[in-house]
C-alpha cells in the first residue's frame, strides 16, 4: 500500500512538473488561468495555451514565450497530452491606428507563435512605419511563426511582418504560414512602401520562408510580397507546382505598384529560392520533389517576378518562376551592379530535365529577363534552365540594354533550353526579335538550344545592337531569321547547328536538323542519329547539361567533327539515352 502512494505522488508530481503552461480564455471557455493574453505576456509566462476566442489586442512580447492557438476550450488546452489544434486564435489589433498587433522586443531571446490569424494592424500618418501585422525589433534572437495566418494589415513598410534588426542577428522563419493580403502603403511624404508581405531590412536580419507558406495577394509600392533591403537574407523554400495545382505555395499573387511584383531586393540584399534548403538558420540540403515558386505577380514598371539593384543578388535554384508579368522584365529584372542566378542544385528535383523554369512571364521588354541600362556592372548567370511560352512586345525572351561608351550589362547563359516562346505577335503582344541587345550589353550563349520559338516575322531570334554577342556550341532552330545586326557589334560565332546561314556567318556553322526525340511533347534530347553529338571541340572545364549530366562524352561510334562536345544544351549519352528520353 506504502509503494502504492510512493507511486501515486511520484506521478502526480511528474504531471505537475511537465504542466508548466498557462491557459488563457473567456469565462465561458472554462478553467482557464487567464481571461487576457496580455497579461500573461506582463507575468512573464513561457508556455502559453490560448482557446479559439477572439482576442482583440494590441500585444507586446519582450521576453521568451511559446504561444499556441486554436484549442476548442480550456479543459482541452489544460491536458498535457491533447494534440496541437489545426485552427487558428485570431488575434485582432484594436482600433488604434499605428500600433502593430504583436510588437516582438527581442533580447536574446526566442518567441515561438502557433496557430494564430493575426489581423488588424493599421497605418497612420502620424505614426512613422506603424501598423503591421507582426513588428519585430531589439537586439538579437529568434521568432518562429507556425500554423499561422498574418492578413489585412497595413504599414508603410512591411503590412504583414517588419524586421529591422541593425547590425544583430535575429532570425525569423514562417513554416506553414500564410501572409496575405497585407499592403505597404507609401506615406504622406512620398517615402517607403517596400514589402506588402515581408520586410526586412540589415546585415543581421534573416527571413526563411519554409514548408506550405504562401506569401500570396499583397500589394506595395515596392516589393509586393518581399522587401529585403541594405544586407538582409530572405530564403523561400516553399512551393508548388502551379501548372499542376492550384494551391498557393511559395510567393504568388502580388502586386507592385512600382517595382518587384514578388520580390524586391537591393542595397547589398540576397533573396534565395531554393526548395532543398530547410531547417532555419540551421539549413540542411535535401532532394525536393516541388519548386520554390515565384509566381503569377504583377510589377506596373520593372521585374514582375523580381526586381534587383543596387549591389544585390536574387539567386534562383530548382524553381519555377511562371506567369509574371510587368512593363519592363516579365520574370526578373536586374540593374545597378546586382546580380540574378538562375540555376539547378544538382539534387532531385520536381521536374527532371527542367529543375530551373521560367515561363509564362509576359512584358513589353523582356518577357523572362530584362536587363537594365544603369552605368554600373551588372552580371547575371542563368545555367541549366528551361526558359520556355514567355511573351513580350521586343526580345520576347531576353532583353539586354547596356550604357553608351562601356559595356556594362553581362548575361551568361550556359547549356539552357529556350523554346516555345511567342505566338508570332498574336494575342497581345508583339514578339519582335527573340533576343534583344542593345547599346554595349554583353551576352554569352554556350551550350544553348533555342528551338520552336515563333517571334514575329520579318525579326530576328537575336536582334544585335551595337553590343557583344558569343554564340557557341549550340543550336538555334526555329522558322525565323537567326541573327541581325545594326551599327558596330561584336560577333563571336562558332560550333553552330541553324536552320539558315545566310544571316550568321562562320567557318563552322552547319544547316542541319538537329534531331530532337520529340519537340512535339518539349522532349529536345538529342536522339542517337543526331547531327549535333560529338560535334564541337572541347573549350576546357567541367560543364554539365541541362539535365545536370556531364558534357563532353564521346561517342565512339560517332565520328568527331570539332570534338567530343555536343552542340545545344543536351550532352547525348548512349549508355542512358534510354532513361533520359523517358523510356525508363
């Protein structure tokens, strides 16, 4: 009987122990311990169980506190065991314009916040920056937001979550988390508007946008969905393939008034799309089987997609970027020393033989990719990548402007495929030239196919305006004239497979069929009888295809022309041509 007690008090006070959380609810919610968030957050209590009725509050959080939504009443919120809700607490700001729902004062400290809707934040003109959903500050630390909604919140800078961390480090991830509908909205004075969705501004600050998280239908001047600024990193794993689905993944659906329908990046910032990246500030890389998503976002001026200035850089693995549009860069747009890579990791992916897409995007300079006259270098990279069905009225593909005296602008694209683009200026837009270069730009195309496209007649697939061009070991077979010129350019040609001479000349140009398995389907492998295998020399280096298989294999049974190396963007291999033309 004695041990019978013993044991009874033992478990009594391991429960007890393990039950270190507080409850907060209405009276009609039951036993709860509190009827206010807030002052739980004033005792200082760590672990907080909140039940589905409304709150309506403006909160501050200046300590370490896990908070946790969406338990159906305080009977439930108060067993250690009951499962984590799958709906959210909505937490509304009040009607004091200028404060933000939840203000963050990190110091060193880590806030955990859990199937919550946060909504409510307003603007005010006389509030600098006040409003936003989710407002953090102080020093250093970590903010978690999961199961979570952030919607219809306004501020000058950043509507949904604001970041400015200084010179410290405070990250933020968003797993699962939806912000929508939030604006940035540019104050009376002209200034800001940057970040509808999310803002984040300084070398410290650091945004992971994880798992099922759409940042979806915000609005701002700059940076309908993301605004990363002066140093900040913001990574987006999230995604979905929106050709296949119409569920809202990754960042999608914004709108902005100015630049960078879905992103907006400058001033030394860095914007990574990688679905393989997971894991926080403690990233691990991983086979993916979705994209990260830049999608269906709008700019009125430049980089429907995204937008990049100013030193820079938006990096772009295994995604897709589809169906965005603006007037200048239907998908990106680059200027002042930034720095766009399109790119594929090298691990499984969503979409094998075309991990990096971008298509769909419309504009009326570069459907894909404008890149813009700014007096200062600027240097992109786009590898391994399907660029395919973008519209545009001139350079339906790509558009590279430089500045008169230098060359400026630089694109590098490495054994990427580009078909299917245009409709022969039918439907809205023009098509005029496939490729546009213009006034010093730089462009190299490398172990590139461009088949199938359909650009209006009477232009050209390149269109070359006093500017550099290298085309090497590649393919260019479509219907239209391969290459036009206008004043004085630079033209390095070689190692080419083209459906006609007569506008590009060089001593190793071929008119041949390439002989793809089945450009009906957008199969642009090469097929064992193909006249580009082993046909070009080998320029030194290790370079994959765009299936991310080595290039430069030779064939015994195919007679070198040049070299070993295939022209276009596919490095035929007999020993997996049967897998790779999907007969697996």
């Amino acid at each position: 009987m004695r041990f019978k007690i013993i044991s009874t008090l033992i478990l009594l006070f391991v429960i007890n122990q393990s039950h270190s959380f507080v409850t907060v609810g209405n009276i009609s919610s039951g036993a709860c311990n509190y009827t206010s968030l807030s002052q739980a957050l004033g005792n200082g209590e760590d672990e907080i169980r909140l039940v589905t009725d409304d709150i309506t509050d403006n909160l501050i959080i200046n300590h370490s506190v896990t908070i946790t939504g969406g338990y159906a009443n305080c009977s439930l919120a108060n067993n250690p065991i009951t499962p984590v809700p799958t709906v959210n607490t909505f937490i509304y700001g009040t009607a004091v314009l200028g404060e933000s729902v939840i203000k963050i004062i990190l110091n060193s400290t880590n806030v955990n916040l859990n199937n919550l809707y946060i909504t409510g934040g307003r603007q005010d003109v006389s509030v600098a920056n006040g409003g936003h959903g989710i407002k953090i500050e102080g020093t250093s630390g970590f903010v978690s937001v999961r199961d979570s909604t952030i919607a219809d919140n306004k501020s000058e800078n950043g509507g949904g979550v604001y970041l400015f961390p200084g010179t410290d480090a405070k990250h933020v991830s968003l797993i699962n988390t939806t912000i929508f509908a939030n604006i940035a909205e540019v104050s009376a004075s002209g200034n800001n508007g940057l970040g509808g969705g999310v803002y984040c501004r300084g070398t410290g600050g650091h945004v992971y946008i994880e798992g099922d998280s759409d940042i979806s239908f915000n609005t701002a001047h700059n940076g309908g969905g993301i605004a990363a600024v002066h140093g900040c990193l913001v990574r987006v794993s999230s995604g979905i393939d929106v050709n296949s689905s119409s569920t809202r993944r990754g960042v999608m659906n914004n709108h902005a008034n100015n630049n960078g329908g879905g992103v907006y990046t400058t001033n030394d910032a860095l914007v990574i799309f990688d679905p393989t990246l997971s894991g926080g500030a403690f990233a691990i890389r991983n086979s993916s089987n979705h994209p990260a998503t830049l999608a269906n976002n709008t700019a009125t001026v430049s980089g429907g997609g995204g937008y990049s200035a100013f030193g820079a850089s938006l990096r772009v693995y295994d995604s897709l970027v589809h169906g965005n549009s603006a007037n200048f860069g239907g998908g990106f747009n680059t200027t002042g020393m930034s720095h766009l890579v399109v790119d594929h990791s090298g691990l499984d992916c969503w979409n094998i033989g075309a991990c990096s897409m971008i298509s769909g995007n419309s504009s009326s300079r570069g459907g894909a990719l404008f890149v813009t006259p700014s007096g200062s270098i600027n240097e992109s990279l786009i590898i391994h990548t399907v660029i395919k069905n973008n519209r545009s009225d001139v350079g339906t593909m790509l558009y590279i402007s430089g500045a008169s005296g230098i060359t400026v602008n630089t694109l590098t694209v490495y054994n990427s495929l580009f078909h299917n683009n245009g409709n022969n200026g039918i439907g809205g837009f023009s098509d005029s030239n496939g490729i546009s270069l213009q006034n010093n730009a730089r462009l190299l195309l490398i172990g590139v196919t461009i088949a199938d496209n359909d650009i209006a007649d009477g232009s050209a697939i390149i269109s070359n305006s006093s500017s550099s061009l290298s085309l090497r070991e590649s393919i260019v077979y479509n219907t239209d004239q391969v290459y036009s010129e206008s004043q004085p350019v630079e033209l390095d040609a070689s190692c080419l497979v083209v459906n006609e001479n007569n506008s590009i000349s060089a001593s190793n140009i071929y008119v041949e069929k390439p002989g793809f398995v089945n450009a009906v389907t957008g199969d642009y492998h090469l097929r064992p009888d193909s006249f580009a295998i082993d046909l070009c020399m080998d320029f030194g280096g290790s370079r994959k295809d765009f299936d991310f298989d080595s290039t430069g294999i030779d064939i015994t049974s195919v007679p070198d022309v040049e070299g070993p190396v295939d022209a276009g963007s596919d490095e035929y291999n007999d020993h997996e041509a049967v897998f790779k033309n999907g007969f697996e």
